[in-house]
C-alpha cells in the first residue's frame, strides 16, 4: 500500500446554531486541511498521484469556503445576512469540523477522476482535529 498526502488552508467563519457551548457564537478559523490518496500501486512515474493534481482539486473545493462565513441550514442568522447584502454559504449540515471534512472528502470523490481520496483531515487550529474517512479505489 502507498498513500501520498497534499495539505492546503483555509480561512473561513462559522458558528453551530443552537449548540450549548461558546462555538454558538460567529468565529474564525485559519484550518489547515490534509488529504489522503491511497493506491495499491505506483503509476509509470512511480507516483501514488500526481500531487499537484490533487492540491488542484482541493483548492477548487476550499475556494467555497474561503473567507467565507458557514452556516447550518435553516440559521436564523443567513436571513438577516441576506437582507444586509453579506456574503454567506449555508450547507447542508452543520458546519462542524466533522462535516466539512466530509464534505471535502465527498466532493473531491465526486467526478470521474483516475484517483480516490480515502482520508480527510480537517484541523480547526493546533490540537482540534476532525476526520473523514473513504474507501481506496
């Protein structure tokens, strides 16, 4: 087994509406975000993946996040961004270190690409870490 790992980041805002703690309140991240291809094999160049192919796809996916404030679905809080003209993205989850790692690692699984991602890590900051996890195609 082989795995190559690019590592990107990126700046983004969020808060967990409705959850009990301070994280309900809007914040900033500076994430640095790491993701792993894994093949049985090397290709004729002797790589897992082509590493500046990868670092392509992650920056395509973390570009709609950066500077970017997220919010779960149904916040309160994008209405009134809407109503003031503010830039926000709503996903589809709350935007929980947990969900955006999986989030990255579904998108960049999506399309018809000659490589699979099948580890995400997602590091809110030093020692706040969450990850997703796929299968190796």
């Amino acid at each position: 087994m082989y795995a190559g790992e690019v590592i990107a980041s990126v700046v983004y805002g969020h808060r967990l509406h409705g959850y009990p703690g301070r994280c309900v309140r809007i914040h900033g991240h500076n994430a640095v975000v790491t993701v792993r291809v894994e093949s049985q094999g090397l290709d004729a160049h002797g790589f897992v993946v082509d590493f500046y192919e990868v670092r392509a796809a992650l920056d395509a996916v973390l570009t709609g996040f950066d500077h970017t404030l997220l919010l779960a679905p149904g916040d309160p809080l994008a209405a009134v961004l809407r109503d003031a003209g503010e830039p926000f993205r709503e996903l589809a989850t709350p935007p929980s270190a947990e969900h955006l790692a999986r989030l990255v690692l579904e998108t960049l699984n999506t399309g018809d690409r000659a490589w699979r991602a099948t580890w995400v890590r997602w590091e809110e900051e030093p020692g706040f870490c969450a990850e997703a996890r796929g299968g190796v195609r």
